[in-house]
C-alpha cells in the first residue's frame, strides 16, 4: 500500500495515518504527528486532571477550543468533549 504524502505540514505522514486511523482529528492528529518522537515522551503539562477543576472553569476551556453545545453538558459531559476534542 503507498504511503501518502500529506504535504509539508505534515512531519511524520506514517504517525499521521496511524492517528486517523484511531478516530482522532486532522487537527490533533496534525500536533502529535508533528512533535519530534525524541521529545515527546518528555513533554507533559502541570495541569489538575479535569476531574479536579470545576465545572465553570471546564465551560471556559470547552469555549476556548470551540466545543459546539456546551451550554447543555454537564461536568462529565464537557470533561468527556475535553478528551476527545
């Protein structure tokens, strides 16, 4: 099977094609196949784990990245469309 050629935007078209094909968005699949493999086990944010914030200030971030009918999700509900925006 050839392997496709995403374009310059794309770094690691194989990684890319493996992420889409688990489900997850051209955009995120995108940032992950785009961080060099060396320094990505390395990476990770100090951030509480969603279950620790408040719903409020989980309404704010699912507003941040655009996450459609946020306004009728409960805590679970917007920790749920955080993970798997």
């Amino acid at each position: 099977m050839p392997r496709k050629d995403h374009g310059a935007q794309i770094k690691d078209d194989e990684q890319y094609e493996a992420l889409r094909k688990q489900g997850m968005s051209k955009e995120k699949a995108a940032r992950i196949a785009n961080t060099p493999r060396r320094t990505a086990g390395r990476r990770g944010g100090t951030s509480p784990q969603y279950e620790d914030w408040s719903r409020e200030d989980l309404y704010a971030k699912a507003r941040q990245v655009g996450i459609e009918g946020r306004s009728r999700m409960n805590k679970g509900d917007l920790i749920a469309a955080l993970r798997h925006h």
